[in-house]
C-alpha cells in the first residue's frame, strides 16, 4: 500500500498534518476569554493610562480590568485575571 506522500495526494497529506497537530478535547473548565481578548487586554497595558483618560501613571490590575469592560473587550473580567494575562503576556 502507497502512502499519501508516494501518491502525491497533498489533500490527504494536508489532512493527515492538520490531525496530527490539532489538540485533542481536554477535561476541565472551557476558556472564559478568548486570544484575542487577552491580547487587547494585554494592549491596552502597552498603552499609557493618561491617554485613557486614567489619572495614574501605571496600570494596576483594577484599572486594566475596568479599562478592558469600558471598551467592551469584555463583559466581566476580575482584577486578578487581567493582572494575570498581562504579568504572562507583556513587557
């Protein structure tokens, strides 16, 4: 028997490639935020506070979060979860 690759079949390489790298269900609790929140959240924190109108010189992990749910990123997010993705994430 041929494999994909002796057949040139590259429809069926590319299936086979996706499957092996895509990641299985796992058990516990699905994601809250999305990358994308997390990665504008983390943004907003590359960002000085002042030109969000913030009257502080650093952001806290309170002001990020209320920052996020201002500009609609997101509903509810804690002051811990939004600390957490910026201490992983940024600079």
């Amino acid at each position: 028997m041929r494999t994909a690759e002796e057949n040139g079949d590259y429809k069926q390489m590319e299936q086979l490639i996706l499957e092996a790298l895509c990641d299985e269900k796992r058990s516990g609790r699905p994601a809250e935020f999305t990358p994308e929140q997390i990665c504008q959240i983390v943004a907003i924190g590359c960002e000085k506070p002042e030109d969000s109108d913030r009257p502080i010189s650093h952001w806290t992990a309170r002001e990020l979060a209320d920052e996020a749910i201002k500009r609609g990123i997101v509903t509810d997010i804690s002051p811990r979860s939004a600390g957490r993705f910026f201490k992983r994430c940024g600079p």
